[in-house]
C-alpha cells in the first residue's frame, strides 16, 4: 500500500538530533524483532511519538503477521496521519483476522462519509457476528439509526464475547438513545456485563446514569466498584460527587483506594492524594502498574518524584506504564527520565521510552 504523507517535519539538530536518530534506531529494531509483544509495542510507540516521518514504519506495521500488531498500527495511523487513516482501514477491511476488520470498521465510522453508506451496509450481513455490530456503529456514527437494535439485542445475548463488544460499542456512541439501554445493562445480573459497560463509559457521563453510579459504589464486587469511582470523577457536578468518593478512600481494595483518588484528583479534591505512593508500594503489581498508568494526565503533587519510582519498579508492566505517563508530562525532568530508560533490559520498555522522547522532541 502507498501512502502520502503530509510534508514532515523538521528533524531536531544538534546533540538533540543525536538522541532522535538513536530513538528511531531502536524503533526499527523492535518493529523487526521475532517476539510480537515486542514489535506491537514499537507500533504503540510510534503512534505516541506524534511523528509523521515515522508513517513507513506504521505502514509495515499493519502488514505484520500478528493480527494484534496490525490492529495497533491502524490505531496509531489514526493519531499519526488521520487523513491516511482511512486508506489503510480500506486495505484492512480484507484482512483475514476478524477483530482486525472490526477495527477498521470502526474507523471507517469515525472517518469516513455518506459515500461509504452502501459499502457498509452489506457487513450487517456477515456471518460474524462482531463484524455486523461494528457495521451497524459504523452507519450509526455516520448518521443511520435505523441498526442500532442489531447493537443492542447482541449486548442482550448469551455469547460472552461478542456480548462484551457489543457493550463497547454502545459505550462509545454519542446518543440519547443509548442512554436507557446503558442504564439496564449496568443493573444486569451479569458482573462481567457491568463492568464492560462502565469501561465502556469514557470521559463523558451522562448526568442520567448518575444513580446507578452511585448504587454500583456498594457493590461486592471490587472491579465493579473501581470502574464506578473512576466513572463518577467525570461528572461534571463535582459537588455531587465528592463526598461520595471519598467514602472509598480507605476501602478495602487497592484498585479502588486508587480509583478514589484519582476521581478526587479530577473533581478538585485532594482528599486521599496519599493513596497514590501507597498505591506504587502495593504488592499487587497490576496495582501499581494502574497507578503509574494514571498520573501522567493528573495533577498529583510531587508527580514527577512518584513516577521516577516507578520507572525503577521490577516488573515490566509496571515500567511500561511509568515510561508512557512520563511521556505526558514532558519537561526537562521528563526528557531525563526517558533518557535514562533507553537503557532498560527489556526492548518493548526501551521502544515506549524511544517514541515518546521524540514526542518531546518535535514538539
């Protein structure tokens, strides 16, 4: 597949230019080494590196034979180059992997226009089921209605895997109309299909599913409870809300003290901000990866201190997150700490540090 790209950009010069030569150098070696959690993590880079020169690379990328690196390499396309997106979900509505296909349907969705209306409506046919549900959001999002109970009634059935993507995709489509189907999935008896359609929420909550955030704050499940508190910090009443969250500050599940802490964070509340070093101390590693992940976008005292902790956490997953919150918050102190992680043991660890020092170097 050819791809045009938009001019690129100026390279960086200098002993900076150094340090973005070395960058892309370990990006190319990751995107050809013989392990696939390796080359998908350099796709994931590059996609955060926010450098079009590196469009080749994604283009390789979406033609690996791993159908997950391929599906990274249309999501950062999107971030990278938007208006090459759609070309290359064309190319990848052939692949032979399903969730691939879906992938591009979804961006097809998000990017295409009325022409594509007759090209989409034969997939609300196809024999798998994912793809006639990501058809169906696709008209959806580009303006045809009239499928959405095709969406609705999989979000209903007995097929777990098709049940939770059909969740997702309801979660993220911008519409009155899905606001009572979100209300009844979220008292299902189903735990599982509650929490999918919590995840599915986002940033933005409707003012509507405010009550049933609140009932799910008991719940005996703690997934359920750390989905909820995280769903709460983004309604906008903030008022409302606080005192709420910060009846789980001290709750007896890690992921929750977090979550209760970051909603406070993003309501304006600095009320159990503690739970984050305890959090990065915690013994569950998914735990503190959670926490790492987290405070890049935050406003957390002493932000800086916490994930140059993290960078020095044992375990990888815990690294990665590090590397890519680090990546968020930029500056002098960030570019340092990146710099030093392209020294890491571990070759995803050092491609993440790689794309986003070239974010903060073009940018």
């Amino acid at each position: 597949m050819q791809v045009c790209a938009d001019p690129p950009l100026p390279k960086p010069e200098g002993s900076v230019g150094k340090i973005y030569e070395q960058c892309v150098e370990i990006l190319r070696k990751a995107l050809d080494h013989e392990n696939s959690f390796v080359r998908s993590a350099a796709i994931r880079a590059i996609g955060e590196s926010g450098d079009s020169r590196l469009l080749d690379l994604l283009i390789k990328g979406s033609k690996d034979i791993y159908p997950t690196a391929r599906q990274f390499a249309l999501q950062a396309v999107v971030k990278l180059a938007p208006d090459q997106a759609l070309k290359l979900a064309q190319t990848l509505l052939k692949d032979y992997d399903i969730w691939v296909r879906v992938e591009a349907l979804k961006v097809i969705g998000n990017k295409g226009g009325t022409d594509w209306l007759p090209k989409l409506v034969p997939y609300l046919k196809d024999p798998d089921q994912p793809l006639r549900v990501a058809a169906a959001g696709a008209l959806f999002r580009l303006g045809v209605e009239s499928y959405l109970n095709l969406i609705v009634e999989t979000a209903h059935s007995k097929a777990t895997t098709y049940r939770y993507h059909a969740i997702r995709e309801l979660g993220q489509l911008d519409s009155p109309k899905v606001i009572p189907v979100l209300v009844d999935l979220l008292s299902d008896p189903d735990e599982d299909a509650v929490f999918y359609t919590l995840q599915s929420l986002g940033e933005v909550i409707n003012p509507q599913l405010f009550p049933s955030l609140l009932a799910l704050l008991e719940h005996n499940n703690p997934s359920v409870r750390y989905q909820a508190v995280i769903a709460l910090g983004f309604i906008e009443d903030h008022q409302k809300v606080i005192s709420e969250i910060e009846k789980h500050c001290d709750d007896e599940d890690g992921l929750v003290r977090l979550s209760a802490a970051v909603s406070l964070i993003r309501s304006g509340s600095r009320a159990c901000e503690k739970n984050f070093l305890s959090s990065l101390k915690h013994n569950d590693f998914g735990v503190r990866s959670a926490a790492a992940r987290v405070l890049g976008s935050l406003e957390v005292s002493e932000k800086e201190s916490l994930l140059a902790m993290a960078l020095q956490d044992p375990h990888s997953r815990v690294r990665t997150a590090a590397v890519r919150s680090v990546g968020k918050i930029g500056g002098p102190t960030g570019f340092a700490l990146l710099f030093k992680m392209l020294g890491d043991s571990l070759e995803a660890i050092r491609a993440y540090a790689a794309g986003n020092l070239i974010k903060l170097m073009i940018h």
